[in-house]
C-alpha cells in the first residue's frame, strides 16, 4: 500500500494463528556477512521481538533460491551477543537553499 512502512515486507500467520512480522534479505552470494536494516525495521524489530523475524535468502538467482535460513527476534540475539549491529549512514536533510 502506498505510504505502508511499518517496519517489514510481509504479515503472514503460524499455524495456531499468531502473528508474524518477515523482514525479507537476500543475496546473491551463498552466504550474509552483513545486512543493512532501516532505522524502521530496527524499531519495528525491537516493538515486536518474538513475532519478528529475518528471513535470510541466500544464492538468488533467475530460478530462485537455494536457501532461507531464519532468524527469530533479531533484537534478542544483539542483546546476547550472537550478532553485532553498528550505526553505518546517517541521513543529511537539505532545506531551502540557493546554488
């Protein structure tokens, strides 16, 4: 939906009906080193916890994927150490201004 962020690509359902917030990342390569996240996944991530979760798309090609490895409540595993997250951009504004 235009202007729809809230955070995720896709509200699906387990089989007992609970929800579930999917964040979508894939790659060309076999493998993530690193990801990017916006500063709204983040915060959706950390709102939601146990029903958010990475799904990691490996190996993307014309004929699909070859592998989808999933994380639950990436925020947990930053606070236990199982993954590090470092600010890596920020955003610059321009206002008004004459050349």
């Amino acid at each position: 939906a235009e202007n729809n962020r809230p955070g995720w690509d896709i509200t699906s359902f387990d089989t007992k009906g609970n929800v579930k917030r999917i964040e979508v990342k894939s790659t060309l390569s076999k493998n993530f080193n690193s990801l990017n996240l916006t500063a709204n996944e983040l915060a959706a991530a950390e709102v939601y916890r146990d029903s958010y979760y990475l799904y990691l798309v490996t190996e993307v090609n014309h004929k699909g994927a070859k592998k989808v490895e999933v994380l639950r409540d990436p925020v947990g595993w930053i606070e236990n150490g199982s993954i590090q997250i470092r600010p890596t951009m920020h955003e610059v504004k321009l206002f008004s201004y004459e050349v």
